[in-house]
C-alpha cells in the first residue's frame, strides 16, 4: 500500500496548490476548470456586466435581493401561507456577506480579460470553514495542506469512540468505510470515474447515509462540520431568528433574517454541478451537495428531533451559490423587528433540550480536541462497542495507508 499511499499524497499535495494559486475554495478550482458552455458562458456574461472594480477584478453579485417585512409574524405568515413540503428554512439574528476573490485559469486562457474574479455571496458558510471567511476577502489560500479525511472530524469522533455508544460506534464503522471509497475515487480519478450509487446516499444529495448522519449529528450539537443546519419548520427557523444563541432569550431588539431553499432547485443545481457538461472525476469524491432530512437519525437523540433539522451540503463554494442563483434555489427574508405577536414560537431551550441523552456523548468540552484522533484512541473506542480485532485492525491499517 506504499505506493498508492505516496500517489495520494501527491494527489492531495497537487489539489492543495490549487488553492493556494487560486484562491477559491477546493471545489470551486475544479469545477471553474470546465464547467460547461452553458454556466460558463453565462459566467463570462455576468462578469462582462460587471466590469472591472477598483481592486482590479470583476464582481459577480450572487446575494439574494431581500424581501423586506415589517415584523416578525409578518414575515411568518407569508412563509407559511407559501410553504410547501419542498421549502428547508434557516433563521438568522443577521445576514453576514462573504467575498471570494482569486482567479479562474480557464478565464484567464480565453483571454476575455477576467484575470482576477471576486464573489460576493451570503455567508452561509459551514463551521468548519468561518475561519476563512472572516476576512474580507477570504483567505482560501490560507487553507491547510489536504490530509486523511478522519482528521476533519476529529472532535466529534473522538467523543463518539469515548462514549462508547455502540449504535453511534457502527454508524462511525460504516463511515470509515464509506470514506474509504471516496478515497479511491480520489485515487483513481484520472482513470476512472466512481459514482456513488443512489442507494447509498443520502435522499436530497451525493452524500452517503454514513457520512451524513456523522456531519449532521456534530453540527447539531455544536460541533464543527461540512453542513448547515435547516429546518422545515418556519417557527423553529423564526425562534432562531429572533433568540440570543447563548443564552437562549429572545432578542427583543432589532430584527433578524429567516433564509428559504427549494430542495426541488437545488437539486437541479447538484444535477449541474456533477453530470452537466464535461465534469471532472474529481467533483465526485470532493463535492458534498444537496439537503436531506436528518430529523429522524435515530439514537435517541433530541435536537434533530425538536429542530425537525435538516442538512445542508455545499454553501462553502461559490459554485453552489452560483447554481442556486440561476435556479432561484435561495431566497432571503428580513424583518425589521421581534413583535409581541410572534410569542407563540417554540423556546430555544425546548429546541436545545439540557435533558437530551446526545449532550453526555457529544460532550462540549471536546470541541475544542481538534488533533487527529490516534491509533490508540480508534482502538480503545472500537474495542469498547465489541468489535473484533479484525475489525479493529483493518480500520487502523486504512488510517496509516492514508485512506481514512
């Protein structure tokens, strides 16, 4: 396994440099590489309208123009008056905006004179990314070299594998198994294309069942991930919208955004962005996409439950936001302020139950454990939920060939 351990080293060297050249996150320098005639010429349009900014690049605007209510039980009864089974919602004390500047060598090869490109965007960026979108523009370039997948999800791991909960430990197994084949779809991709098959992911997007419950349930208990957290509850997204996170109090003051996805749109958008034109191979392994319903994952678990959640794949990349501007998938909804008439919203504390078996093994003290999780630790963990030591071999042999 040495050697194919060495070409995914370098194949994760090399998508490593892209970042760092082009200044967009990973899936964006793939997908912009070729993303058809369509959405590429409609691309060259939008940044011809432009023009050329002060800083030297052209701007695409792929914010959604708000839709503006005077109070809160406004804003409640249009979203419910318009809700259908295909909307996902997501509250907001504030909308936050990101700015993605860096370059498109495909552009640049066209010679059309777009030699730095920016994209300002809401930003709804997952967790696990913020740091990178705190500066204006972000600092993609910044990002740490690619390494084995399991080290993204440290944290959240290692207080599965401590807590010894047997059902959660196998949901772990089987991710371990599913990471493993993205990586040799990684592997393999300038070869052969893998696909994932529709029975193995996740309903609403490209994500295995496995992989998505493990995301989702460290999202949802605070940890950092890969997803955004939606509900198709306009009152759980309007108790959000209106409530002070930590302390859980409503706000009162000052009014708050409540975002709406059309799962139907975005679909079409994940169609897109992984079958349309002539797609990379990389795209498979590399780019999580779509929304799917988390709220029965099982395990005994509140939160998901109470926030009827919903998980929410791709928001980091401007090619999402891109596709879902062409497809109508996003649209934002501000009010003005928190009325007395919107007290019938469920607490924040009935929604972030302080009872919730999940809180004793999504400890809050282990947020913060980011280092990767050790041989001994995958160990311990394994041999706790009664693995075998087949099991428990084999896991740790995919950890030190790289794999997962």
């Amino acid at each position: 396994m040495n050697e194919n351990r060495e070409r995914l080293t370098a194949v994760r060297a090399s998508l490593g440099r892209q970042v760092q050249d082009q200044g967009l996150p990973l899936v964006d320098t793939v997908f912009w590489h070729n993303p058809g005639p369509k959405i590429g010429g409609y691309l060259a349009f939008q940044l011809q309208m432009a023009g050329c900014g002060e800083t030297g690049a052209h701007r695409v605007d792929l914010q959604p123009r708000p839709q503006r209510f005077k109070s809160l039980s406004e804003l409640r009864q249009h979203l419910e008056r318009e809700h259908t089974n295909k909307h996902w919602y997501r509250g907001q004390r504030r909308r936050y905006q990101a700015l993605y500047r860096g370059v498109i060598p495909s552009l640049i090869e066209a010679g059309l004179g777009f030699d730095a490109v920016e994209f300002q965007m809401e930003s709804l960026v997952p967790s696990v990314y913020r740091s990178f979108v705190r500066s204006s523009p972000a600092t993609w370039h910044e990002s740490p070299p690619l390494g084995p997948p399991l080290d993204a999800f440290a944290a959240p791991l290692r207080a599965i594998l401590r807590s010894g909960n047997e059902k959660l430990i196998e949901v772990f197994v089987q991710a371990t198994e599913m990471i493993g084949l993205d990586t040799i779809r990684l592997l393999v991709s300038d070869r052969v294309n893998i696909g994932l098959g529709e029975k193995m992911a996740a309903p609403g997007t490209n994500v295995s069942k496995e992989i998505a419950k493990l995301i989702s349930l460290a999202q949802h208990y605070e940890f950092n991930s890969v997803m955004v957290d939606v509900t198709r509850n306009v009152d759980i997204a309007a108790t959000f919208a209106s409530s002070d996170w930590e302390s859980g109090k409503r706000a009162r003051e000052g009014g708050g955004v409540i975002y709406r996805f059309d799962a139907s749109m975005i679909e079409k958008a994940s169609v897109d962005m992984l079958k349309g034109g002539v797609r990379s191979p990389l795209l498979g392994p590399l780019a999580l996409l779509g929304v799917t319903d988390v709220h029965e994952i099982g395990f005994d678990l509140q939160r998901p439950v109470r926030q009827q959640g919903g998980s929410l794949f791709g928001l980091e990349t401007a090619a999402a936001h891109f596709l879902f501007q062409m497809h109508g998938a996003l649209e934002a909804f501000v009010f003005e302020e928190d009325d007395v008439g919107a007290d019938d919203i469920p607490e924040m504390n009935y929604l972030r139950p302080t009872d919730d078996p999940g809180l004793a093994v999504f400890d809050m003290s282990a947020r913060d454990q980011v280092e990767p999780l050790t041989d001994d630790e995958i160990a311990d963990g394994l041999r706790r939920a009664g693995k075998s030591d087949k099991e428990v071999a084999r896991t740790l042999s995919w950890r030190r060939d790289g794999i997962i």
